[in-house]
C-alpha cells in the first residue's frame, strides 16, 4: 500500500502540464479552518454519544445532555448512528483525510513559487473519489449488519450498520447468500478503499 506522492494535495495536475486553477487565498483559508472546526465537533459527537440523551430516535431519559457537543450534538451522533451504525467512522476517516488535502494545500500556497514542489500526485476525476465513498460505507455498513449483530443493543434503532446496514445486507443475503454477500462486500471495501482515501495497495 503506498500514497503517490503529493497525493494530499486538493488539486491535481491533469495530463498535459497544465497548472489547476488557483483558489483564492481567502477561500482556502476559510475550508481549512471551518473544516477542521465541524471535523472536531463531529469527532466530539460520535465520541461523547450516549442513548440517554434526547435525540431523534429517542425522547431520552436524562435529565440533561451527556454529549459534549450539545443538543446538536446528540442529534447529529444519534442519527449517525441510526443510518450508518458504527460504519459512520469510515465517513469520519475519509473528511479527515481529505481535510489533511485541504491543509496541504493551504500551506503550499503559503510558500514562495520557487520553494514549492515539483511533483504532483496524477489527476483523477472527482466522481471516483465519490465512489469510493459510497463503495466503502456501503460496504462497510452491510458487513456490519451481516457479521457484527453483537453490536445493535447499542446502537439507536436496533441494526448493525444502521438503516443502509439493514438494507443492503439483508438483500445481499438474500440473493447470494451469506458467504456470497461477504465476498462481494469485502472486494467493494477493498475496492473502494483507494479511491476513498487516495492511496495506492500497490508497493
């Protein structure tokens, strides 16, 4: 597994030479920044989750909310979870990796022309990142709800992999069986993988 050099850059050099169009300094900043502050808040969220807290699937029973990032908070790691059961970390991972893009390409930007870096990583269309993303948490969520069943008591719903869990691995199951689904959802996570986190399995 390897990372092409200058794979954390958030803007490729196609084919050909030809140079990205600039992102105004100001713009960048401003992702850098108010990524990395929803980035925390979320990671807060999923992090300090407790059922007792009122949220959407539930009324709760506290008498005040447990989760660090407040009411939003609740909410936001409550429905998480809901959908997506515990796969919802992959999406966590992947913003996070791309919010590292972002940095790197902020601090190029900072440095003088003459001090930045030759290489770039090669250009690939924004749609396959897309893919990647569906691919893995849809993978990931089916594979949750078809081998890690221990899990659901604790999550709001009742479902290993959430709702889309639920779905995607009952039908699979369904049309090809549990050691069919299992094959096919593992090559789409691996598969996925990649394209998600811009990396290479090649060494």
């Amino acid at each position: 597994m390897s990372f092409p050099l200058g794979s954390l850059s958030n803007d490729a050099v196609p084919p050909g030479g030809a140079a990205p169009v600039a992102t105004p300094r100001w713009r960048m900043q401003f992702v850098v920044v108010f990524g990395g502050v929803l980035w925390l808040l979320a990671l807060l969220a999923l992090v300090t989750h407790n059922a007792t807290d009122p949220a959407w699937s539930t009324s709760g029973i506290a008498a005040e909310t447990h989760n660090r990032a407040g009411v939003i908070g609740a909410w936001f790691a409550d429905i998480a979870f809901f959908l997506f059961g515990y796969s919802v970390w992959w999406a966590l991972l992947i913003a996070g990796r791309t919010w590292l893009s972002a940095l790197a390409g902020w601090l190029r930007a900072e440095r003088a022309p003459a001090q930045a870096p030759e290489a770039a990583s090669l250009h690939r269309p924004a749609w396959l990142f897309w893919l990647g993303v569906v691919l893995v948490i849809a993978a990931s969520c089916a594979l949750e709800w078809s081998r890690l069943y221990q899990w659901e008591a604790r999550l709001p719903g009742g479902h290993g992999g959430g709702v889309l869990g639920y779905a995607l691995g009952r039908g699979s199951m369904t049309a090809i069986g549990f050691t069919g689904s299992g094959v096919f959802w593992i090559a789409a996570l691996v598969l996925g993988l990649p394209l998600a986190l811009r990396f290479s399995w090649s060494t």
